[in-house]
C-alpha cells in the first residue's frame, strides 16, 4: 500500500485556502425544521488534519450538519465556510462518505468506475476522452485504499467491508481538504470497521485533511479522534473525548442520568438509549 | 415452415425500396434505444418507458384523427408526457404511482381518440403492432433527425448522468444537477421510444428500449462494453425481426420482441454460470 496522499500540497498553497484558515468554521450556527431546533448557536473550527468526531442520538441533527456543509440544506441563522468557501453544491474540496447504502447487484459499475465518479463524475461530456490520465489517479487510489483485486468487478456483487473502501477512495481521489463521513462503519465487521477508519486516519495525517466523521458509536475511532462535537436534543458540547465522554458532561447533556464506565479502552455509555442502538430512534427523550 | 422463412424471397424483397428505409430505419432505432437502455435499467425506468410508449400512442392516434402524420402525434405526446414524468416523478416513492395515474388515463384518450376515427384499421392496429414497412422518407428523415439530436445531447450529459444514476447522493454532493437531468433525459427516452412506436409499436417498444440494457447488464459490469453489448443486441433483434417477417404477413414486432428475448436468456444463463464478470475487461 502507498500512502493515501495526492502531493498536490505545494500547488494548493497559491490558490486554496489561507493555511491558518481553519478547514471548517460554523460561528454561530443554528438550524431549525419548523419548531424543531436541531442545534443553536454552534461555533466549530476545526483545523486542518484534525479528526472530529460528531455524535449524537439519532434525529439529533448529525447528518444535517454535514448536509449544511455540502451546502444542500441552509442555516436557520449563523455563518458557515468549508474548505475556504461557502457551502455549495459541487465544491471540489470536499470528499463525502455517504451512509452506507448496499449498491444494487444488477447496476452495471465495477468498483473502478464508482471511484472514477469521484474523480471527475460531474464533468460533462461521455468521458471517453482523458481516460489514460484518469485510470491512473484510479489506480493509485484503489491501490491505497487496498481494492486493486476487486477493482474489476460488479460492485453490487462486493461485501459491504469491500464497497465501503471503494467508498473512501471515491472520497480521496479528488484529494480533498475536508472529508464529511456519514456512518462510514456502520454495518460493518470489526476488522473492517478498523481498515476503514484506518484509511481515512492516513490520509488526514499525511494530506491534512480535517475530517468530521459521523457515527453513533465511537469506540472503532476512539484512539483517532481528536475531538467529539455531541448534539443532544438542539444542545451540544465540543472537547477532547476525555473532557465529553464523562458521566458529568452527558447526564448534563441528556439532562438525566448517563454513566460513562470505561472498560478497558472502550468508553460505554449506560442510560443514553443511543449507544450502540440506532434501531431505535425515538428512545432518546429520558 | 416453408411458407412462414421463405428466404429466396426474402433476399428479392431486400432490394425494394421501401425494405431498404425500413432497415435503415431499424437500424437507427437500433442504435438509438441500444444506446438508451443501459442508462434506463440503471435508473429503473422501465415502467416509465412503458407509458411513454403508450401515451405516445395515444398521440399518434390523435394525429391520425386530425389527418397529420403520426410520426409527429408521437413525438408531441411523447415528450409532453416525458417531461410531466420527470418533474412529478423526482421522489422515488411515489414515482410508480404517477406513472399509473398518467399511463392509464392517456391510454384511455388514445381508445377513445382511436375510436373516432373512421379511416384504414391498419393504420391503427399499425399504431400498436408497428408497420415498419410502411415509413416513408419524410418519416425517415425525422428519424435521423431526432435520433441525432438524441445521441448529441446525450453524449454532452452521459458521464454526469450515469453518475447520478448509479450513486445520486454522491452526484448531487459533487455538483450534479441531477433535477434536470433526470428531466432531460426523460425526454430524449421519450423521443426514442416514439421513433419507436412508429415501427415496433406501442406495445412492444421495450423489447429495444429495455431488453438489451437488461440482457448486457447481466453479462458485464464494465459501461462501455455494456453499451457496445446492448446496441448489438438492439440491431440484432430489430434488423433480424425485419429481415424475417419480410416473406409473411406478420408484423416485425413478434420477431423483434422474440430475438430479443432469446438474446436476454442467453445472457441470463452466462451471467448465472459466471459469479465474476466474464467481460470486465479494463477500459
């Protein structure tokens, strides 16, 4: 495996974002659905190759977050840049995971071809031009990512584990500065779950790309994370996970009882019904 | 048998006129709905193709009342109808209900339409079986037109479009416009599916508009193979359903839907033998 890194990092320094700019800045920050308030006044910076992890019950607003900064869906109130920019659709800045939804069988794709989309999928024309130039970034991510032996074939025919690597090259072989993760392990075994979060952990640390990764459960990423923005009920708390994932900053942010036990180096989280439970969605209120 | 394949009669019948227009007019529609159907069972479009076609009936019926060519009653209809499907349709749920609402209250006016009209039965039974024999050179010339500007306007949009049909959240996060696609596109099958109508018919057009997409996607996950396979797959059945109805009074459209069918079998069983991909040759 090569490392998971584009090297475009000199020729990116004239023309992209100021380096001290931060790769994600949300300044006061709210977003409603009617009377539903899903966050208010929200301020996050996150730096580049920083690893955020977003947490939160389901119905919480964790994957609206990430829609807000692709920019499909506006803020309430507050402002928001991502990657130098406003949010907008088609900012080639941005790598995005989506939820892991298992590709139809009878769809004729290869994996190369998912990750090909990712490259230059939204570029006119029928794509028969270029194509030297573009198996190449191809081939260096699908080699990165360890999906060369199953580039070929039909992607629906492939294991979610195998989908889900085709799913983080697609991210990276546009060499993105910030990378939006929707539950990228879910429904994913152990072994994958830590080959997938692996993979996305390299190419922060060697492209500083900052990454705001979405999961229910944050044992798989625990020694990745840098740090945890939990959203409860419209409130939330940004901090190292040491300083969130306390009984004292739960229980306050459930407003009930929550035990945070650590067992081993594995955080468990008794009393918030989301832990480890996302069949659930409406346990959440105490 | 000897009466249904007599084919020293076909071979003198291929050096008339209007047998000639009829095969260059399947072998544009070849090409066309080949072209097409990959696209249309990757977005699951079958049963939108299905009352395109039969709406676009309904317009050739029209046109047939009003004394107008039939080719352009389609073509109106077609479009018309193809638009509506694409701006209602964008939420997947209620798309199949939409389509059921429009297919069977079009089809409805096309009876009635076609009830009213007192001309030649063949012009109607035409309507829903084909009559590729009987286009004209005007009609030739509108279905090199059209099937030209379908093939030119869909080579500007193909790469985003199998984008987002294939991965639309995705798409959408990187800049497709996958609204307007899924309206544009709607209309270039509509306009197919009409050339269609007028020479398979009504009934039967999605033996080409659908049967070879299905049939190569069971074969290859590779899209450019996929598409090579499904317009040999599309003139196979279309000139193979011509050339052998020439010497009986059959219309071609049993004979296309039958090659057709026997190409997507064939194709159902190697897809079914190989679990890998036989053709997934790098592009």
């Amino acid at each position: 495996m090569t490392a998971i890194k584009a090297g475009v990092a000199d020729a990116r320094a004239a023309d992209g974002p100021h380096p001290d700019e931060p790769a994600v800045r949300l300044s006061g920050a709210s977003l409603h659905y009617g009377r539903r308030v899903l966050w208010d006044a929200l301020d996050l910076s996150v730096r580049p190759g920083e690893f955020v992890a977003v947490l939160g019950p389901n119905g919480s607003g964790k994957t609206s977050l990430l829609r807000v900064l692709l920019g499909r869906q506006p803020l309430t109130s507050g402002t928001v840049r991502v990657a130098g920019a406003a949010p907008g659709v088609g900012n080639r800045r941005i790598g995005y995971i989506p939820q892991q939804r298992v590709l139809d069988a009878s769809v004729g794709l290869r994996g190369r071809d998912l990750v090909g989309f990712g490259l230059d999928g939204h570029r006119w024309g029928t794509g028969i031009g270029g194509r030297r130039a573009r198996r190449a970034a191809v081939d260096a991510v699908l080699d990165a990512v360890g999906a060369t032996d199953y580039a070929n074939a039909p992607v629906g025919r492939l294991s979610g584990g195998e989908q889900q690597r085709l799913r983080v090259a697609q991210a990276l072989v546009g060499d993105p500065d910030v990378l939006l993760c929707d539950e990228p392990l879910l429904s994913l075994d152990l072994a994958h779950q830590r080959a997938v979060s692996d993979l996305i952990d390299q190419r922060r640390r060697a492209a500083g790309t900052a990454v705001l990764f979405v999961t229910h459960e944050i044992n798989p990423i625990l020694p990745l994370v840098d740090r945890v923005l939990y959203l409860v009920d419209g409130r939330f708390m940004i901090g190292t996970p040491a300083d969130v994932m306390t009984t004292e900053t739960l229980s306050a942010l459930y407003r009930t009882r929550v035990d945070v036990v650590r067992v081993r180096d594995q955080i468990v989280v008794v009393g918030a019904a989301e832990a480890g439970d996302c069949e659930h969605p409406h346990h959440v209120s105490a | 048998m000897g009466n249904l394949f007599d084919f020293s009669q076909a071979a003198q019948l291929l050096s008339l006129g209007f047998v000639q227009t009829a095969l260059i007019a399947g072998a544009v529609l070849g090409l066309v709905a080949g072209v097409l159907a990959p696209l249309i069972v990757a977005r699951n479009m079958a049963f939108s193709v299905h009352a395109t076609a039969e709406i676009a009936f309904s317009g050739g019926a029209a046109a047939l009342l009003l004394g107008i060519s039939v080719g352009y009653g389609a073509l109106g209809a077609a479009v018309i109808i193809a638009i509506v499907l694409g701006l209602l349709s964008r939420r997947d749920t209620e798309r199949d209900s939409v389509i059921g609402v429009l297919l069977a209250f079009g089809l409805g006016v096309g009876v009635l339409l076609l009830s009213l009209y007192t001309g030649r039965s063949s012009n109607k039974f035409g309507l829903l079986v084909g009559q590729i024999v009987g286009v004209d050179s005007s009609s030739l010339a509108l279905l090199v037109g059209s099937s030209v500007v379908v093939l030119v306007v869909l080579a500007v949009i193909y790469r985003p479009l199998r984008f987002a049909s294939v991965d639309r959240e995705v798409a959408i996060a990187r800049g497709v416009p996958d609204g307007w696609l899924t309206v544009v596109f709607a209309v270039l099958v509509g306009v197919a599916t009409a050339l269609g109508v007028q020479t398979v018919g009504s009934l039967l057009v999605m033996s080409l508009m659908i049967t070879p997409g299905a049939a190569a996607n069971r074969v290859t996950a590779n899209p450019v193979l996929a598409t090579v396979l499904s317009v040999v797959f599309a003139e196979v059945a279309i000139i193979g359903g011509i050339v052998l109805s020439l010497p009986t009074s059959v219309p071609v459209s049993p004979f296309v839907t039958a090659i057709s069918f026997v190409i997507y079998l064939a194709c159902r069983a190697i897809g079914g033998v190989r679990t890998t991909p036989i053709l997934a040759a790098r592009t």
